[in-house]
C-alpha cells in the first residue's frame, strides 16, 4: 500500500512539479504530515525529492531527473485500456484518434502486457444510455468539444425545457459530461465580477459560435468530477419546474420512483399525507412539464388520480374518454 503510494506522489512530482504538501494529500488521500514523511521516505530510497518555500515553491526533483518508475504493472495495462468509452468518443469525433493512440500503446507495451491490456476489451463494456432510450449525439456537440479543448469562448442559443423562448449567451465551456446517455457541457457565463457556473444539456443548444476573442483563462481550482458530483442532484432538481397533486394507491405509490425523475419522487415522498380510509396517499411530485408529466404518470393507469393542476387533470380526462370509447363498446371482429 505504502509503495504503491510513494511510486505513485514521484510520478506526481515529476509530472506537476511544485505541488505543496497540502496538493500532495488531497491527491494521494492522506494527511499533510504523511506527505513529509513519505518525501523523506523518497529521499532515503535515492530520489532526490525536495521541497522549496516561496511564491514557486512545493515538491520537485533534481534538475534533470526523472523517475524510472514507469513501468506499467498487468493490472495497471488492463485498467488503461477500460480508461476510453468507445461511444462517447465516437460522439465527441475522436474514435479514430482513440483508435491510433490504443495501436501506439500496444506497440510500446511488452508482448505480456499487451496480451493482459487486450483482453480487458473482450471482459467489460459501457454501456451509457438507460434502458428504452435511443441514444443520439447532439449535432454541436463536436463543435462543443472544440471548444472545450481549445478553452474558446463561445456564443450559444439554448431551447428552453419548458417551452418558453430560446436564451442566447456567452459561455466558457470547461467540460462535457455523459450522463445515462445524455450529454451536458458544463461552463462558466462570464457577465459580472466572477462569472456564474452554469451546466446545459447538449442537446438543447441549437446554434454555437465562437468568439474571436483570445482563449479564455481557466480557473486552475476548477475540478469537473467534484462540481458534477456537487450539482448534478441540484441540477436535476432546476429541470422540475412545476408540481402536480396526485392521490396513489399503494401500489402506485410504490411504482411511483420507476416512471418518475428521482430528484422529483424523493421530495414526493417527503411531502405525502398518511394514508387514507382506502389505503391513498395524496402527495406534491416535482414534474418538468405538463407534458412530460403525463407520459410519465400514464403508465400507472388507475393506481393515480390527478388531483392539480387542472390542465393535466384535463389531459387525462381526455385519455379517458379516448379510453373508454375504443374498450367500452363490444369489440370488432
């Protein structure tokens, strides 16, 4: 564990050379006063690691050095192959680039390790996108990676979910994230003092543009895995925009977290009543539209009631209708 650890912060080291002690530990997952220790441990084993105060300080290596601790383990080939989602790449138009870099790799590695990386390959696949979901790449979502590699500042126009009018704005996009199939560029709108954070669906920006303005300057604290671990629920929650009354049975109640969005369900549940003389609960969901909340709340059928707002309550009074006349009546032969 301690090897593994110590081979892994002069890789760090060589690869970023002035982290402090304080970017060590938050990196290898261990106390400010282990990184010391382990630095010295470093240098007792012959690796001239040291540490400098000042504005350009932190952990480096001796001028010129660099560690032979590059060798990569079986298990450590096998993972790097497992490192590339062959459709998210497809998406982005970089297969063909991932394609050449796999072929480099396997000419530098060892016949033994080669053989381990590609049969990693043949044991595991992603498969992003959720159950009875077509998935399709966003038509700008190549362009939008341009621009995230290239750190472009771009002009976008992005639909509304609830219909409304489309909004244009500036964005600096930092990332892009797949998410069950769903791609979401993630970026900074820079009006005002310190810009605001903000997260898209790809699939909703219908125009893009770049600027002829220079690269925009990354925030260096700026970590993509740690802002969409942090937002991602609270995103989801801003996509609920509206909220209708329904009265479930039991059984509904308990189907209810497989048609609905989860964010929505989990304030539901929070909200609902004790059940009634028939065994009902009434309850506040969390929908994104009307419409949606339809196609959702229909596969329960008759284990909920619409109680608000009226116009979904109307839709289902006309499903009813429509219902009703096609199996009411005998049927044709």
């Amino acid at each position: 564990m301690r090897a593994a650890r110590l081979i892994r912060m002069a890789l760090l080291v060589q690869s970023s050379p002035g982290l402090t002690a304080d970017a060590l530990a938050r990196e290898l997952g261990v106390s400010r006063r282990t990184v010391i220790r382990d630095a010295q441990a470093l240098q007792e084993a012959g690796v001239p690691i040291r540490a400098e105060r000042g504005r350009a300080g932190g952990y480096h290596l001796a001028p010129g050095h660099r560690t032979r601790l590059t060798t990569l383990h079986p298990t450590e080939a096998e993972t790097l192959y497992l490192s590339g989602l062959p459709t998210a790449l497809r998406d982005l138009g970089l297969s063909d680039a991932a394609d050449t870099a796999r072929l480099k790799l396997s000419a530098t590695l060892l016949p033994s390790l080669r053989a381990a990386a590609e049969s990693s390959v043949r044991r595991f696949h992603l498969d992003a996108p959720a159950w009875f979901r077509e998935p399709s790449a966003p038509d700008l979502l190549p362009e939008l990676a341009r621009a995230v590699w290239a750190d472009r500042t771009v002009r976008i126009t992005y639909a509304r979910p609830d219909g409304d009018d489309a909004v244009t704005r500036l964005l600096e996009p930092y990332g892009l994230v797949l998410k069950a199939g769903v791609w979401y560029v993630v970026g900074r709108v820079p009006a005002g003092r310190n810009g605001t954070w903000r997260t898209y669906r790809a699939d909703r920006v219908t125009a893009l543009s770049p600027t002829e303005d220079e690269p925009f300057v990354r925030d260096p604290d700026f970590d993509l895995t740690a802002y969409w671990r942090a937002n991602a629920a609270e995103f989801a929650r801003t996509l609920l925009r509206t909220t209708a009354t329904l009265r479930l049975t039991g059984r509904g109640l308990g189907r209810l977290p497989a048609v609905a969005d989860p964010a929505g369900v989990a304030a539901a549940l929070a909200s609902a009543s004790a059940p009634d003389a028939a065994g009902r609960v009434t309850l506040e969901l969390p929908v994104e539209s009307e419409e949606v909340a339809f196609a959702q709340l229909s596969g329960l059928g008759g284990e909920v009631e619409v109680l608000a707002p009226e116009g979904l309550r109307a839709r289902f009074r006309e499903q009813a209708r429509v219902l009703a006349a096609l199996y009411g009546g005998a049927g044709q032969r």
